[in-house]
C-alpha cells in the first residue's frame, strides 16, 4: 500500500470511524432518553410499590376484620345453636301441651256428645208431655163445657126446687088455714 492509498483509506476510515462515532453518540442519546425513560418507570414503579403497599396493608387490615367477622360468626353460629336448641325444647313442650289439649278436646267433645243425646231425648220427651199437655187441655176443654152445662142445669135445678118449695109452703099453708 502506497501513502497515498494509505491516506486514502485513512480518510475512508476517519469518515467511517466519524460516522460510527456520531451513531454512536445517536445511539448514546438514545441509550440517554431509554434511561431516562427508565427512570422514569422506575419512578412509576415505585410509586405503584408505594401503592401495592399500601393495597397490602388495607388487605391486612381487611384480613384483621375478616377475622374478626369470622369470630364474631362464630360465636353467632353457638348462639344460633343454643336459639335452636331452646326452640326444639319450646317445640317438644308445645307439642307434649298440644297433645295434652287435644286429648283433654277429645274428651270434652265425648261430654259434648253425650249432653246433646241427652238433650235430644229431653226435647223428645218434651215434645211427649206437650201432646199430652195438649189432650189434658182438650179434655179439661170439654169437661169444662160439661161443668158448665151440669153447674146450669144444676142452677135451673136449684130453681126448680126453691119454686117447688115455694108451692108445698104455700100448699102447706093452705092446709093449715
């Protein structure tokens, strides 16, 4: 190589190597920006972690509640099965109650039943002594209009024998004068 092929392919590679440089230093201000921009995600990161840790702690203190909720649930469902347990006994009671009631209806309707043969056959019977009330009355009706017939002839009677009297006076009287 000759010096003037040497400075040649000098000048070739300084434009060459010069262009590498300022790409290089595009690239440079690229790599720059990317940082930046990386810093900048790492901000956002950061601040999303801040958050996320905050997320975490409002989760721990949810799972706190939760907890407590769970205890609380707990300790309902015990009620809840004392609650059952004193209404299976009411239940039981009122059902041994109910028996008794029933039994105790049962018998007042034996009682009710007997009272209404009873009183069917008193209206039966007073039905019997009304018709017979009603003969007697009928009867009485017509030994009445009888008396009544016997008491005037009887009264005619009567004056028949007092103007009878009158005349065996007079009679008597006549004799004796």
């Amino acid at each position: 190589m000759t010096n003037g092929e040497y400075q040649n392919f000098s000048e070739i590679l300084d434009r060459r190597l010069g262009e590498i440089d300022r790409r290089l230093g595009e690239i440079d201000q690229r790599f720059d920006r990317i940082d930046q921009r990386f810093d900048g995600i790492d901000r956002r990161f950061d601040g999303i972690d801040q958050r996320l840790d905050g997320i975490d702690q409002r989760f721990d203190g949810i799972d706190q509640r939760f907890h407590g909720i769970d205890r609380q649930l707990v300790q309902m469902n015990g009620q809840f099965v004392e609650v059952d347990r004193r209404l299976v006994q009411m239940e039981r009671r009122f059902d041994s109650r109910f028996d008794a009631i029933d039994e105790q209806l049962r018998e007042i309707v034996g009682h009710l039943e007997a009272i209404y043969g009873r009183l069917e056959r008193l209206e039966q019977e007073y039905y019997a002594i009304t018709q017979a009330l009603r003969r007697i009355e009928t009867a009485l009706a017509d030994e009445k209009t009888k008396r009544e017939i016997i008491e005037r002839s009887l009264q005619e009677l009567r004056a028949n024998v007092a103007a009878l009297q009158t005349r065996i006076e007079e009679i008597e009287q006549r004799i004796r004068e």
